[in-house]
C-alpha cells in the first residue's frame, strides 16, 4: 500500500523465513517481474543454497536470529530471485548511520536489510527503482553489544560512515 503496488524489488533477511515465504509469494502474484533478493548474513548456508543449491556457510556473524544451517518449509516455499551477503562491518555502519542521519534505532537484522537495499539502490543507480526491504527490530534489544564499544572492539568492528 505504502508503494502504491509498485514494488520492482525486495530485499530481505530470514530466520525461519515465514516472513519472506508469504511476502515473496504475493507480491510475486501482484507482480511476476518483481526481483527477491535474499540477504544473509556470513556464518549461513541460505546464501549458498539459493546461489549453488546447497546449504553451506563461511564465516560468522553477530546478526542474532537471521540466517540460519537449515532449509525450513517456509524456506522451500518462497520465491527468491537472488542472494547477497552482508558482513558485520557492513551491518554495523548502516546501524549508525540509520541512527545519525535518521532517528531510526534499528537491530542488527534491520540493518543488515537496509544495508543490502542500499547496496541494491547503489548498483542500479538511475534506473527509478522502488526496492523495498523490512526494518523488523529495535535496537534496544541488543544494546548491550552494538551499542557497547567494548564489544564493537572485542568483534574488531569500528563505527565509521558508509562508503
């Protein structure tokens, strides 16, 4: 509704992937030209399966509750188009930036999907794209660890502005 139906592109994370299944299949009946791209963190096979078809995983990440070793039934039934990654570094700098430039006090999941839409919106620069992706939690949750230099520092991760 917020798009008016016009959505060209999703980008989204997963846990379970309840939410992507049921968006990915209706939007994908609104509009069969629209692109879903799975964003996953480092440390899950869901990159992998959609890019090579089979669950495998490098790395880590401190995303907690996305990503996942495992294909779920909800997994099975979404529609995805293609996969990106995101790394922690990458996370973390959209994390500040949402809350510098624009009040948003987002979690580690939120941010891992607006940092791959921005990548997406960067990559297709002029082509008056609507791509749309889901700020699902709230940074208080984790402000322990994302807020906390300390653990920033302890996960070699730095604060610093988006390129």
């Amino acid at each position: 509704e917020q798009c008016e139906g016009k959505v060209d592109v999703l980008v989204a994370s997963c846990g379970t992937a309840g939410t992507l299944s049921g968006t990915s299949r209706f939007l994908k009946e609104k509009n069969p030209k629209l692109e879903v791209i799975l964003v996953d963190p480092y440390g899950s096979g869901l990159y992998s399966q959609v890019k090579e078809g089979q669950l495998a995983s490098t790395g880590g990440s401190i995303t907690e509750g996305i990503g996942i070793m495992r294909l779920t039934e909800n997994f099975k039934r979404a529609v995805i188009d293609d996969a990106v990654r995101v790394t922690d570094q990458e996370m973390i700098e959209m994390l500040y930036h949402l809350a510098r430039e624009d009040a948003l006090v987002v979690g580690t999941s939120a941010a891992l999907n607006a940092r791959a839409a921005y990548e997406v919106s960067k990559a297709r620069r002029g082509q008056k794209l609507r791509i749309v992706t889901f700020l699902c939690d709230h940074g208080s949750r984790y402000a322990s660890k994302i807020f906390n230099p300390d653990f920033l520092t302890s996960k070699s991760l730095q604060v610093r502005p988006l390129p």
